[in-house]
C-alpha cells in the first residue's frame, strides 16, 4: 500500500449504515459454519458474519460489543469495492451527537482503529485496511457542512434519525453548542407506536420494511387498514417534532429550519407546516457524505502529520 489515503465517510446509524454511495440495514449475525451463499458475509479472524437484515437491538452504546465494528468493514468494503480498490490506506470519518462527543469520541476512535492493520474477506474478496485515522465529526451539522454558504447566517438543523433527533442552531456557518439538543424520540420509537397500535386495532404488527417504503413512497405495499394507521401515526410524530421545536423556543413561522435525515421526508410528506422557511434534504447519506467532505478537508491541511509529504 502507497502513502495516497482513502477518505471513506461512514453514518452508523441504528437503523441503516451509510457510505457516499452505500446503504444497507444495520444488523449483524453470526454465520456457526461456513456459508452456502457469500453475499453481504463478512469474513474476520476465522469466523462468519452475515450483515444486513434484521436491524440491531438498540444499546446504550455503539462501542459494547464488535457489532458496529464488523458493520464497518462491511462499509469499507463495499465503498472501496466501488473505487476498485481491494488495498488501501484509510481515513475513517464518522461522527457522534454533538451533545455526546465530548464524552463518547475518545471511545469510538479506540473502537475503530483498534487493528491499524486489518485484513478480512468480503463476499469472498480479500481486503487489506491500514487505518491512517479515525477522524469524529458532529452529526447534524455534517448533513449541511458542503452547503453552509447556501444557508442563511442563522438556521437550525434538525437531524431526525432512527434513535435520536438532534436540534442544532447554526450560527455565521458554525453550531452554537450551548443550544444544541439530543432527544431520543428518533423514527424506530415511532415505528414501535404504529406496531402497538396495529395489534390493538388489527390483531398483528407489521415489518419495519413496510414502515419504511411508507415513509418513501407515500404507499407502499401494505393493505389500507395498516396503511392508514401507518400514516396517522406519522403525522402524529411530525407534531410531536414541531412541538419540541416550539418547546424550545423556535417559530415555526419564522425561524429558517432545515430537516435532515431518515425523518426529514416524513416532515415533508407527513408534516402540517410549509413555508420558505423550511427545507428539507432528503438524502438518508447527508450525514456520510457531510463526514467524507469534512474528512477530506482534515486530510488536505495535515499531510505532513499523515505522512504523505
């Protein structure tokens, strides 16, 4: 491998795992015996994991246990198999809420470059990753980090994910900490209501999957009785957002908001208020593609400290 050094952005997030180009659900299963079928099987230090599917559970943290470590080979893989690449020198560039970086970046950076060298196999393919850095940036605003110029001086990014939503004021292009809010009433907590109400009304839940192509497509493939209870529910959730907006002092009717994440197409299409004001990016790899962009602007002013010049 030659000093030139890949950036590869990754959200890991509890519901999808997300590169520039790459998507897939965040579940993680031990493969007992060699497989049959290779696709989206991880091979690492001689055993087998199968991943995506079924999501994770949700924890506390991410760094318990090797889950999200052998979902981010998978990343790598399928990010540098698009390159053409099987070798590589890497920068790693994810990111953590701004509310809990402090408290959980150290971790999360020993978490990921515990090997500097690593080697495994991806659908058969041999990979070999030297980490040159891990690299943490804050959630939320990765999402608008390459638009800023295109933003008004004042706005607040909402980043609806699939455990949290982060409320984050943007002042003259940087996060005014002091008001920057995490609260764990992300879309999966949502989806848990519609399933509730499901079997209260109809007897049965319903796949996430199905939850999910709602909140895409407007429809979906669900019989009507579970689609509206689906819909209603969603509308419900986009109130519930904007009342915490108003909790917390924003007029809606006023204050420039911008929705990012997996939920900002159930603001879209499922929410009450419309106005200049708001905007939304639709893009569920915003955050990963705001991690790479910040990432690939560390790697240009520390080529030295990265030993590439």
């Amino acid at each position: 491998m030659n000093k030139h050094i890949e950036v590869i952005g990754i959200d890991h997030g509890w519901s999808g795992m997300k590169t520039v180009s790459q998507a897939f659900t965040t579940g993680v299963k031990e493969i007992t015996t060699e497989p049959a079928f290779y696709e989206d099987v991880v091979e690492f230090q001689g055993a087998y994991y199968k991943v995506g599917g079924k999501r994770l559970e949700v924890r506390e943290l991410k760094v318990e246990n090797d889950n999200f470590y052998i979902l981010t080979l998978a990343a790598v893989a399928k990010e540098l198999n698009r390159r053409g690449m099987r070798n590589a020198n890497v920068l790693l560039s994810v990111g953590l809420p701004l509310t809990r970086f402090g408290a959980e970046k150290q971790d999360f950076i020993s978490y990921l470059a515990r090997d500097k060298e690593v080697a495994f196999r991806f659908e058969k393919g041999q990979y070999q990753m030297k980490i040159a850095r891990v690299s943490v940036f804050p959630q939320c605003y990765a999402a608008v980090a390459d638009r800023l110029k295109a933003l008004p001086n004042r706005v607040v990014v909402v980043d609806i994910g699939s455990w949290t939503i982060d409320i984050m004021p943007i002042e003259n292009s940087a996060p005014n900490e002091a008001e920057c809010i995490t609260i764990k009433q992300g879309l999966i907590k949502c989806m848990r209501t519609m399933n509730e109400q499901c079997v209260r009304q109809l007897g049965n839940e319903i796949e996430e999957e199905d939850i999910q192509e709602v909140i895409r497509t407007g429809k979906g493939g669900l019989p009507q009785k579970y689609l509206e209870i689906v819909k209603d529910c969603l509308r419900e959730y986009a109130e519930k957002v904007y009342y915490t907006l108003m909790e917390h002092g924003y007029n809606l009717d006023i204050a420039e908001i911008v929705f990012v994440g997996g939920g900002a197409r159930v603001m879209k299409s499922f929410g009450s208020h419309r106005g200049s004001n708001i905007q939304y990016i639709e893009d569920v790899k915003a955050n990963a593609k705001g991690y790479e962009y910040l990432g690939r602007m560390y790697l240009s002013t520390h080529k030295k400290e990265l030993g590439m010049g």
